[in-house]
C-alpha cells in the first residue's frame, strides 16, 4: 500500500470549511425548529411546563454557540489557507460598543459599558463586534454569573478597549501561547490557561490581526483583562 501524501495547509484549510459549510445546514434547522416548538409550546399557555421552556432556551443557547463555533473555525480555516479576511471599515468606538452590549442577553449576564460618547472612528471598527463575542464567551464561561465591564479610552493615536470579568486571570507564562493554534491544548489543561471553546483564543487573535488591532491579555485573578489596541482613523 503506497503511503498517502500529508496533506496541505490549503487542503486541510479547503476541508475545515467544507466541514464548516456541511455542518452550518442541519445545525440551522435545528434551530429554526427549536425556535418554531418554543412560539408554539410558549403560546399554549397552561399547557407547557417551566421544565420544558428551560429546556427548550437551553437548546437555542446550545445552538447559538454551536453556530458561533462554526464561525470561528471558519475564521481558522481561512487562516491556515492564507485566505484574506473580509474588509473591515472604520467605526465610531462608542456607537460600536453600545451596539454591541445592547445584543448580549440581560439573563446571561450584567455587562458594564465605561465609553466616552465624543466621536471617534477606529480603523476596522466593524469587524470588532466578533472579538468581542468571542472574548465575552470567554468571560461567561471563566467568571459565570459574575459581571463584566467593558470600557474603552484613548491612548495618545490609539483607543484601547478592555473587557474585565472576575474570573481566574491568564496566566503570565501563556499569554503570548494562548493566542496560537500551537497553544490550545496547553492552555484545555490548566485551570488558569482559560481556554475558550473551538481554540476562542486563537481565533479572536486571527480576526484582530485581520482588522490591524493587537489583542492581548492581562489583570490578576479576580480582575482579569482582555485588552484590544485599535488605531483611529485619521482620514
């Protein structure tokens, strides 16, 4: 038997996104139908148990970071085949978070927002909603029902955007590690590597690096940092 030929980054990139695409399908019909049974079983009042409307709201979570996680191997994949990220256009910082923090779900946590309403435009300021999705995961999985806070200020020609929650800080050893594709594993086995589900990390690194920003991690337990570094536009 002739021994087969290790594959390519491009072609494991090729095959993570058909995988991706494959998978995207049935995982939004399910949704669409957990979504159909909850407006049926919600508005035959009396005839649903609290039980049941648990766990149909766990499922539509479930679902949610299932489809989040798809978008992040996506984001993996198009990064081992060298494929260019899409564009990132220049946003207003306050106007981006408040946006953001009005979509996270009052029920799973209380996220607090310190911005400076004055305008001012950041260079890939679109595409730094999806880091932040990825990095408030992280905080609801490491700091569950505590708070969050996330502020931004600026920096002489930069804005820098935080997001603190209560949980175990990153540990110092790993917080370069922890933002590569190498560095998963090491960090799935430490109480204090904070590894986000489908390598969070590693891929919020991948979409800041597309958008110009550095993304880095710092605080001590109790008070740990995430930390987004974003240049302003001046055009």
């Amino acid at each position: 038997m002739s021994e087969q030929e290790p594959p390519t980054h491009e072609q494991i990139a090729e095959l993570l996104a058909l995988i991706v695409h494959d998978l995207r399908n049935p995982a939004a019909t399910i949704g669409a139908n957990v979504a159909f049974v909850r407006e049926v079983r919600g508005s035959n009042e009396g005839s649903t148990s609290p039980d049941e409307l648990d766990a149909l709201a766990d499922a539509t979570t479930a679902l949610a970071d299932l489809m989040n996680g798809f978008e992040q191997l996506a984001t993996i994949a198009r990064a081992i085949g060298g494929t260019q990220a899409p564009a990132s256009a220049p946003a207003d910082i306050a106007s981006s978070l408040e946006s953001f923090a009005h979509q996270v779900p009052n029920a799973k946590l209380a996220l607090e927002l310190d911005v400076d309403k004055t305008p001012l435009f950041v260079r890939g300021g679109t595409g730094l909603a999806r880091i932040l999705a990825v990095l408030l995961a992280n905080s609801l999985q490491h700091a569950p029902g505590k708070p969050v806070r996330l502020c931004a200020r600026r920096v002489g020609d930069d804005v820098v955007v935080e997001l603190c929650d209560q949980g175990r800080a990153l540990a110092p050893e790993l917080r370069i590690q922890a933002f590569t594709l190498g560095g998963q594993r090491v960090l799935k086995g430490r109480s204090d590597g904070r590894y986000g589900r489908v390598a969070g990390l590693a891929a919020a690194r991948i979409m800041a690096d597309a958008i110009g920003a550095r993304l880095e991690a710092d605080g001590s337990d109790g008070a740990a940092v995430f930390r987004l570094t974003l240049a302003i536009d001046k055009r």
